[in-house]
C-alpha cells in the first residue's frame, strides 16, 4: 500500500500532518510561496477524507503511522501537527524518534476537548454533525465557536468547514480520542526526543477554552502568536511562518 503522503517543492524537508477532516490540498493552500519555494513539503492525506489510496480507513492510528517510514528521508525531519493532527505527529515521534528532530504542536489539544464529546456518542453524533452540516444555524454556531470574529477567512477554508463525510470524520475523532485516552493513562508523559515547541494563538478559540478534565504536559517551548486563534496558519499565514521559518533555521 502506498504511504497516504505527497511530496512536494524543493529545499529543507518537512512533514505536515493535517488536523481532523483536514485535507492535505488545504493545507497546501496555506503555504506562503516563500515557504513552498524554501522547503520540500511532504503532507499526510488522511484516508476517507482526501485522494489517499489504500486502506479507506485505518484500524488504528499506530499502524497508520508506521505505513509512513518507507516514504521519509533517512535523515531526521521536523513535523508540524495542526490540531489533532499534533497527536499523530507527538505518537509518530515516540514510535520512530531516529526519523524525527523537532516537533511543531499547533494549537494541539493534548487534553480531549469536552465540547467534542457528543460526537463519541452512537446516534447523538450523527444527529450533531448533520445539524452542524445542514443547517444555516448549525453553521453559524460552528462558525461562532471556533473563528475569530474579525478574521476574513479564505472562501475555501470556511467551506471545508462542512465539507466533510460523516462517517471518515467520526472514525478519525475515535482513533485520536483513543490515543488521547492512552496518554493520559501514563503516570509521567514521556519527555519528546527532540525539541519541541507549541504554537499557540493569543486569542483562545472561544469553545474548546474549558477542557475539563486532566490535561497531559509535554515538554516544550511554547510560542504565542499575537492575533492568531485556533488556526494560525491561516488567521495570520505571514506571522505563523516566519515563526516557523524562523525555528526550522535553529535545526
């Protein structure tokens, strides 16, 4: 089966996991033409939600994981986890740490965000997302929990925020939320084996603020970014990359 990964650009390789029902072609569509022109991007597609081919969804998530060593340079690279996607990123560096020299956690929730909870229920999550997909209000209280008010988001990026199917999109909320669990059953959470930083937005996504619950620390420089909220890459594109760059020069 070939690794759900596409190459490409030129220049300093870097890998770029998506957050949940996040397709790789809009993540993509982030990158500043400067960035694209200076790294060679490799982007993980997630099955069932994107153009990967294979298996349409995967068992478990570390399976998955492993299905991409044969697609990665031999020598270390840095990853870039968006939302969820930082979990995968954070469980693919403690499963093959030799491939791995820096992490990047963007607006990761390490602690399962409780407002997500009804959608790990059986029946009530399908009801919750087809309100949130097919309703003019449902769509204006998504819109309202997890944008910034004066950010004028790209036609694209508010578009997928609905365009997804429901069943790929409740499969992929299961495997994270699992190895959520797994990690706050660890007395201690593993130290990264690389350096690793959190990138955060200064103004909280109004929603997922109240975690409840334990929360999981991971050892890490956090950086703020002034503006930014749950999405950075795309609320403040310039800002966030150049951070970016700017750390991926110290490696």
């Amino acid at each position: 089966m070939r690794p759900p990964l596409q190459w490409l650009g030129t220049g300093q390789p870097v890998l770029l996991f998506p957050g949940w029902n996040t397709q790789a072609g809009s993540v993509y569509s982030w990158l500043p033409a400067s960035f694209r022109e200076n790294h060679r991007c490799g982007i993980l597609e997630w099955p069932g939600l994107g153009k990967a081919e294979g298996e349409l969804l995967p068992k478990d998530l570390d399976s998955f994981l492993d299905n991409l060593v044969e697609a990665l340079p031999s020598d270390p690279i840095p990853i870039v986890g968006f939302c969820m996607g930082g979990i995968a990123a954070w469980a693919f560096a403690q499963r093959h740490p030799r491939l791995v020299n820096a992490l990047f956690l963007v607006e990761t929730p390490l602690s399962f965000p409780a407002i997500l909870g009804p959608l790990l229920a059986p029946g009530l999550n399908r009801m919750v997302l087809g309100l949130a997909q097919g309703t003019t209000w449902g769509q204006f209280l998504v819109r309202r929990a997890i944008l910034q008010a004066k950010v004028r988001y790209p036609e694209s990026f508010q578009q997928e925020l609905f365009d997804f199917e429901p069943k790929a999109a409740l499969h992929y909320l299961r495997l994270f939320y699992a190895y959520n669990q797994a990690l706050g059953q660890v007395q201690q959470i593993r130290p990264s084996p690389c350096p690793c930083w959190q990138l955060v937005g200064q103004n909280q996504i109004r929603a997922l603020v109240p975690y409840w619950g334990p929360r999981q620390r991971v050892e890490s420089t956090i950086l703020t970014l002034d503006g930014a909220g749950h999405f950075p890459a795309v609320e403040t594109p310039a800002l966030f990359f150049e951070h970016l760059e700017s750390l991926l020069a110290r490696l």
